[in-house]
C-alpha cells in the first residue's frame, strides 16, 4: 500500500530538475496527499516569512518529538532542503534537486517514523 502511495505522488510530479521555486499551496497539497496513507495522523502546513520565501512543516500528532522530529521543507538557492527539528536541535537532513525527489524522501522518513512509534493499547 505504501509503494503505491509513492509511485502515485511520484507520478504527479516532473522527473525533471527545476530550478526551485517558493512552495505554494498546491505543493503542500501534494504533500499531504502523498503523506495520507504513510501518515494519517501527521499534518503539514505551509509558512511564508516573507514574500519569494516559503516553506512546509510536517508535523507528527501534536507536534510530539517524542513521537518524531518536526520536518521542515525550502527552496534554498537550487535545491530543495529537509531539516528536522526535535529536542531543541536543528539540523539538516538532506537536499534535493527536485520536489520529487524530495517527497520521495519524506515517505520513506514517514514510513521509518510510523514504524517505530509504538501503538497505545489504552482506551479512552
């Protein structure tokens, strides 16, 4: 189910390398699209500091590190950049030629994330 999630994202985004360009709402759109079935209970949001300068945060539930890091998604120069923001510590994670690549990217961080969060059993 996952891959098809990926193949499907994948799909609806250009193999080719663009010149990166601030994120706008159909980009955070398509991530939360591509995120859905990796993450349901992740959000993202799109954040614009100033004009030309954007980027998405994808959040796990309740913006929990204990859960995972806070992703943060920008355009920097030519690339695309993923950070990771969790305890206090931002770092860079990776940078990406293209959006693709980059969603690609955070499914596969999604997946690693959702598969080592523990399930609570608790009802409430």
């Amino acid at each position: 189910m996952a891959l098809h999630t990926q193949t499907r994202a994948a799909a609806r985004l250009s193999t080719r390398t663009e010149p990166p360009r601030p994120l706008s709402q159909g980009d955070l759109l398509l991530i939360i699209d591509s995120i859905a079935e990796v993450a349901p209970s992740w959000s993202a949001e799109l954040t614009q500091g100033f004009p030309n300068e954007s980027s998405i945060v994808l959040m796990p539930e309740g913006a929990d590190d204990a859960i995972a890091p806070t992703l943060v998604l920008y355009q920097d120069g030519d690339a695309y950049r993923l950070d990771q923001f969790q305890w206090d510590d931002y770092t860079s994670v990776a940078e990406f030629k293209t959006l693709r690549d980059a969603v690609l990217s955070i499914q596969a961080l999604l997946l690693d994330f959702v598969a080592t969060t523990p399930v609570s059993t608790a009802r409430h």
